[in-house]
C-alpha cells in the first residue's frame, strides 16, 4: 500500500467520523445525559418503577454512546501518529500494525454510521418481536426455535436486555409461535429489516429417510408503543381469555390460570403473555403488545395510502429475504441486496451483524430511489 493509498484512506475515516458526528449532534446527546442524571437523582424516582427504568436504559445508553463515538473518534485522530512513527523508524511490523488498525478503526467507522442511518419516525424504540413458524410441519415448527435461539443471542451478544413474553410450543419438537421484547434503544430501527419470512433448506432431523426438506417461518418486528401514542381500546372489543401456562417451567408455573390471551374483536388480532406468574401482570404485558400491534396495523394503512397515491405496485420487501441452506451446501444468503456467507453456524449463533447492517444500508438507498 502506497502513502498516497494511506492517506487518502485516512482522510476518508476522518470526513466520516466528522459526518457522524453532526448527525448524531453529540453536544445535544450530552445535554440529555445532563437533564437525565438530574432526574435519576431524585430521590423518589423508584416509586414509579416503570418511569425510572425508562430514565435510567435511557441514561445508560447514551452515555454508552458518548463512550462509544469519543473513543472511536481518538483510535482516528491516532491514525496519523502510528503511520509517522513507523516510517521515521522504518520499522515494517509498527508499519503492519498501524495498517491494521487503521482496517480496524474503519471498520468500527462503518458501524458507527449505521446509527445515523436510524432516522425513522420509531427507530429509537425498543422492539416487540414475533416468530411463527409456517410452511413445513414439524421442521418449521422446529425452525422457528432457532430462529428465537438465533436472535436471543444476537440481543446477548449486544448486550442487550430482552423478555420472552409467551410461547407455543408445538406438540413435537419447536415452537408455534413465541413474543419477546428487546428492551434497547433503536432495538426496533435496526432489528426491523429481519422482518419478513426466513427460508431454511436442510436434511430434516425429523424424517427416518433422511430427506432433504424445506421449512418456513416468519418474524414480525414492531415499535414498542409509548405514552405519546395514543391507541384507544374500548372494553367491548376485547376477549379476554386466562389459562394454565404450557411447556417447559419451574414448579408452579403450571398450577395457576395465571396466562392471559386477549381477542381484538374488530381486527382478530390475538395476542397472550404468560412470562409472570400474577395473572394481572400478565394481562397489562399483553395489553402493551396489542397496543404495540394496532400501532403498527394503523402505521400499515396510513403507508398503504401513501403508495397508492404514488401509484407504488411493488410487494413488500418484507418478504421472502433470506434463505439459509444447511444441504447440500453451506450458504445464508439474503435475497433481497445479495448479501451472503457460508459460515452458518456463526449466523444461527446469532452473527447476524453482516446482514443486519447491509439491510439497514439497503433500506435507506430504496428509500432515497
């Protein structure tokens, strides 16, 4: 690599952190830090838990962030330093190493800037996530296992907080269907381009014959909602069911009507919870994730309106995005901006940053276009 092709590299790193940086308005970010830390020390802040775990995620991921961007932005600055002091000592593994870093820090740039691509209207949300498997039987049902596997320890990975509010099992092996939250800011603006149906190609463990066989699931990712919506739900469109909890739990997980299942009349949206074992902390969870799901049905119509005033005829992307063949070759590939890889097993270990990344890059260009 030539010092002309280093500079001009780390020239390029610099007018990037300097965009980000005004994009995310960092003095602004300090500020808020300022105006929560005074509400975190008030004294009776912990009378009303709900409030003070908001303040304080709040708190805790902003300064992440400041955290996050300073030190970023000081590995940049040092980039000219380490390449002068290899040259001036000819020293080709001081060389070698700041080339390195300098692959590193505009890598860790490139992550950076994923952030600012997060402008939605309820990309700073957390997330409400649902996986249902489909086509496929027994395989699908077991599919959509891992695909909760897959994306749980993605949330580890990053740190961050989720909650499993319900389960179905299926009566084999897998689950029917499961709802978890993923309490991190902009959880929803980033993990909302896995939406869409998964496809999975493999020699199913579940047929004696050792046939290849195709399965499907789908995963749905929406805005949790806030004070600020307002989503009125009169009684008389509701049903509301209680039940014993099924599948695998502690001892006395199963011995109560502690589960709540609620029936949108109008729009036969249903949704249950059965994480706590108080019937009536079921019942307000499971309200949270109806009101979440009208959010984003109305969200739905009011953009459906707007293609059809753009006269806009093409299906969602939504769709069919990815594929991930286990027979008779190795490939995760997403079918929507090419993106793809063979190492599967990193990807349903929850290595999925790749293609997170891509769609949220995808999502933006189709956007502009």
């Amino acid at each position: 690599m030539t010092t002309l092709e280093i500079a001009e590299r780390i020239d390029q790193v610099q007018t990037t952190i300097n965009g980000i940086e005004m994009v995310l308005n960092v003095p602004t970010m300090r500020e808020n830090v300022a105006l929560l830390e005074a509400e975190a020390s008030v004294p009776n802040l912990w009378d009303d838990q709900e409030n003070a775990q908001r303040v304080t995620s709040k708190l805790s991921f902003l300064q992440g962030e400041i955290r996050k961007f300073e030190a970023i932005k000081s590995r940049v600055g040092d980039l000219p330093v380490l390449f002068e002091l290899a040259e001036d000592e000819g020293d080709e593994a001081a060389l070698a190493d700041a080339i390195k870093e300098l692959g590193d820090v505009e890598k860790a740039v490139s992550e950076l800037e994923i952030r600012t691509l997060l402008s939605g209207e309820y990309d700073s949300r957390e997330a409400l996530i649902t996986i249902r498997s489909e086509a496929g039987g027994v395989d699908a049902a077991d599919w959509a296992a891992m695909l909760l596997r897959m994306y749980t320890r993605y949330c580890e990975r990053h740190g961050w907080p989720f909650e499993v509010y319900e389960t179905s099992y299926a009566e084999e092996a897998g689950i029917k269907s499961a709802t978890f939250a993923v309490k991190a800011p902009y959880a929803y603006g980033t993990l909302s381009v896995e939406q869409g149906t998964h496809r999975l190609v493999r020699i199913s463990p579940f047929d004696n014959q050792g046939r290849r066989q195709t399965s499907f699931a789908a995963v749905e990712v929406i805005p949790v909602v806030e004070q600020t919506d307002h989503i009125d739900i009169p009684e008389d469109e509701l049903r509301i069911d209680v039940y014993r909890s099924s599948g695998p739990g502690g001892q006395g997980v199963n011995t109560t009507d502690s589960a709540v299942r609620i029936t949108h009349i109008p729009s036969n949206i249903v949704v249950s919870c059965q994480n706590e074992r108080s019937q009536l902390q079921n019942r307000a969870t499971a309200m949270a994730v109806l009101q979440a799901k009208l959010l984003e049905r109305r969200r739905q119509e009011e953009r459906a309106k707007i293609d059809a005033l753009k006269g806009d005829t093409t299906g969602s992307w939504g769709n069919q995005m990815r594929s991930y063949v286990l027979h008779p070759y190795q490939m995760v590939k997403d079918l929507r901006f090419e993106e793809e890889t063979g190492n599967t097993a990193a990807v349903l270990d929850g290595e999925i940053d790749e293609f997170v990344q891509s769609g949220i890059r995808w999502r933006k260009s189709s956007a502009a276009s």
